[in-house]
C-alpha cells in the first residue's frame, strides 16, 4: 500500500528507539489518519507520546486494543513484534522499515550479522562519508525526513527487520554480513527461522561482503566482492597489495579488525580510492556500550560492553583485554548456551560475577571449568564485588552474554547503570572518567 492518502494506520509498537515515532510522523505526513497501539500508556513515553497527543492520534492499550485491527486499512508493526503475536486475520501488514524503502531512491548497503553490524556500519559510513541509520542507529524514517529520497545510507537491519521486509526484498548495492549464532530465540521460532530471515537479504544485493565463517551458510547469494584479509598487522588486497594498517583502526579486539575487513570491501566497491582507506579508518570512532572504557581509577579500569548480549561477543570482549580481569555475566534468557563461553572464561582466566535470570545457567556452566562466580543482586553491587576480588592492574569488563530486560530498560541503560556504578565506587580513590573508546 504505497498510497495512504484517507487509510487508516495503525501503528503496532511505539518502540523504545523512536521508529514508531518516526513510521506515525511518515504516515500522517503522507494523509493517514494515524491511531497507536502500545501496551503502556501513552504518558510513560515522554516527549514522544506528548506528540502523539498533540497529533489527536488515537491510543489503544493492551489486548484490548486489538479490536483497533478491524477498523484500520493497514498495520505497521514494530519489528520487535514476533511473527506469533499476529492474529490469524488482519489486515495488510507493513513496518517501519518497508515505509522508508518505499519512499528512498539513494543507494544504499545493508548491514547484518548477529554481531558486529553496528560497529561495521558505523566503520563503513565512516570510510563513505554516508549518514548510518536502521536498528541500534536513528530510524531509517529520520534519516528520509532529514537527508531527502534521493541520500545515500548505509541500513544496519535485525533478523526482525528483514523478516517483516522479506516480501518486498528492497535491493542494496552491497549487502553486508558480519556474524552468525544462535540468538533471538525468544522471537524466532527456531534457529533455522532465524538463519533464513539473516540470509535472505544477501539475494536482494548486486555484490556481498560475507566474514568467513559464513561460508558455508551462504551458499545462495549475490557475487562477493574482494576480500580484505588480516595479514602482519595490516589489511591487504588478496593480490597483496596493502590498504592500511591495522593500528590505523583505533578500535580494539580482532573481532573489530574482522569488522574492517568487511567495511574496507564495502567502500571499495562503492569507489573509495584505495590510498585514503588509511585515513578514513583513522577517523572511525567506537559506539558507546561496546568496550566502552568509562573510568579508571589507581590501577582498574572499568570497560562497558552492555551491547554483547551474546556468549560469542562476550568471548570477544573478554579476549580484546589483557591483564587481570573479572567479567558481570548475566541478564534475560535468550535460549543460548553458556558452555562455550565458561570454556573461554576459564581460558582467559578470568574472575566472574553473575547478575539476572540467567546467573544459575551460566554458575553452572562455569563451575564445569572449575571458576567460581560471586553472584550479584544488582548491578550496583556486581561492579562492588568484582572489584573487591580483583588484583592491581585488573579491568572490571561488564561484557553480560545476554539480553538486559530482566532488570533494565535495554542495554544502554544497563551500561548506563554500570558506568555510574564504577564511577561512583571509585570517586574515592581518584578515578578519571572517559567520554569514549580506548584501545586495551
């Protein structure tokens, strides 16, 4: 439905990130009569809900909300939504993301993986001198709003995002995949379900970029372009020839350098001159939640890495440090399995405290390698405990393996209550804050 002019929308899901915000806006601008479905009240959303008054845009609640689904001519959901919560009859169904492909006419690269997609994104805008939006970013919608049909962008987009937009298949000059693992299970109904909704958007791409693990999943998709390698400490061509080195990257761990391989092939398929990939890289800087080094105080430093929500990118977190380090594990239960994480823990040998719904999962899985993690009420006190148990020089990593909803809002949140945690434990001792990344 490309024409909205008298329909009316519902919009399923006003979101955390502002993308309901975002497809409302775009659907009322656009001659909708626009009406929200949410399941808490429009007063908790701030701003944004105050907007949604101000627009006399009507808010349902709840289940009994639902009864909105037959009066409306189109539903744009939330991706966050499972293909489960849908009832088996309603009306035509669409999402935020779908609304801005529609509209937009630049060229643009897709960004996916269980993880790495962020910061790859934000490496490959970087190097293209291109806006980044989708997912973790600004809604794609604001970017539309701001920069015109006609910009370029580089699209981080979810396994949730692409399912919603697999009907339509939106073309990329590039896709991008960076990682997969198990993950989402609480959404997807099984790991298949969720490696499908990952793979398909190599097929709507004119070339990918594709890490090399995911070889032999990817089997069916668009030509890959050249490959970026790792190769004495700088990226090279496989003809040999080298772009730039890797302390030109100023980001840490060799999950990052994995990251600009990927990004480096993007940009030089797009037309960056190989000779100022050295430069660019220079200005990449890290997002903040992905080991973020937030204080320092004598001898430990505090590192915030909320966004590994994954037991794969906590073992990257953990070994992108060195010296002694105790690791906060722990959060909402995602389906994962914690055996190969404990194994990496134990090799790291690494000190633990475990926090959230899964702390008895992962106790166990730790104590098969003979690691004894100190358990943790709250984040508050994890960051006491794991300070108290370390030696000088040590990192306190909060790198949790999981979600962060059984205890907070969403990941920022939970680095946000780690960071002033350390700060706050450690003010005594002198500590000094940062405002971003550092390398180990």
């Amino acid at each position: 439905m490309t024409d909205l002019t008298g329909r009316s929308v519902l919009v399923w899901g006003f979101g955390r990130h502002g993308g309901g915000l975002a497809a409302a806006r775009h659907c009322a601008a656009h001659g909708a009569r626009v009406s929200i479905l949410e399941q808490r009240p429009r007063e908790d959303f701030g701003a944004a809900g105050a907007e949604a008054a101000a627009q006399g845009w009507e808010w349902h609640i709840g289940d009994a909300g639902h009864a909105a689904f037959g009066r409306c001519d189109l539903v744009v959901a939330s991706p966050a939504i499972p293909p489960r919560a849908w009832p088996l009859k309603h009306p035509p169904r669409s999402c935020p993301e779908a609304l801005f492909f529609a509209a937009h006419q630049g060229p643009r690269i897709a960004v996916t993986g269980t993880k790495g997609k962020s910061t790859t994104a934000t490496i490959i805008a970087t190097l293209l001198g291109w806006p980044v939006g989708g997912n973790s970013h600004e809604p794609l919608l604001d970017t539309l709003a701001r920069d015109g049909v006609q910009s370029p962008l580089v699209c981080e987009l979810s396994s949730f995002q692409l399912w919603y937009l697999a009907e339509m298949r939106p073309r990329f000059q590039v896709a991008v995949f960076t990682s997969f693992a198990r993950d989402h299970l609480d959404w997807h109904p099984d790991i298949e379900h969720y490696r499908a909704a990952k793979l398909a958007v190599l097929s709507w791409a004119d070339s990918c970029a594709i890490a090399p693990e995911m070889e032999q999943i990817a089997l069916r998709c668009a030509p890959r372009l050249g490959k970026i390698v790792l190769v004495g400490g700088e990226f090279r061509a496989l003809d040999g020839s080298v772009i730039a080195r890797r302390t030109d990257l100023p980001l840490p761990g060799d999950h990052n350098a994995r990251n600009a391989c990927l990004a480096i092939s993007a940009a030089l398929k797009i037309g960056v001159p190989a000779a100022e990939i050295a430069e660019r890289l220079r200005a990449v800087r890290g997002l903040p939640h992905r080991l973020e080094t937030v204080h320092q105080a004598g001898d430990w430093r505090y590192v915030n890495d909320s966004i590994a929500t994954t037991p794969e990118s906590a073992i990257a977190g953990m070994n992108a440090l060195t010296g002694p380090l105790c690791v906060i594990l722990g959060g909402s239960d995602k389906g994962a399995e914690f055996i190969e994480l404990a194994a990496a823990a134990a090799r790291r040998g690494a000190l633990a405290v475990v926090i959230g719904q899964t702390a008895p999962r992962i106790s166990s899985a730790l104590s098969l390698y003979g690691l004894r993690p100190k358990p943790a009420a709250t984040i508050e006190e994890a960051v006491s405990l794991a300070r108290a148990q370390l030696p000088a020089g040590g990192t306190i990593l909060l790198s949790p393996a999981c979600a962060s909803f059984d205890m907070f809002r969403g990941f920022e949140d939970r680095g946000e209550r780690f960071t002033r945690a350390a700060r706050a434990i450690t003010d005594d001792a002198g500590g000094t804050p940062f405002a971003g990344n550092h390398p180990p």
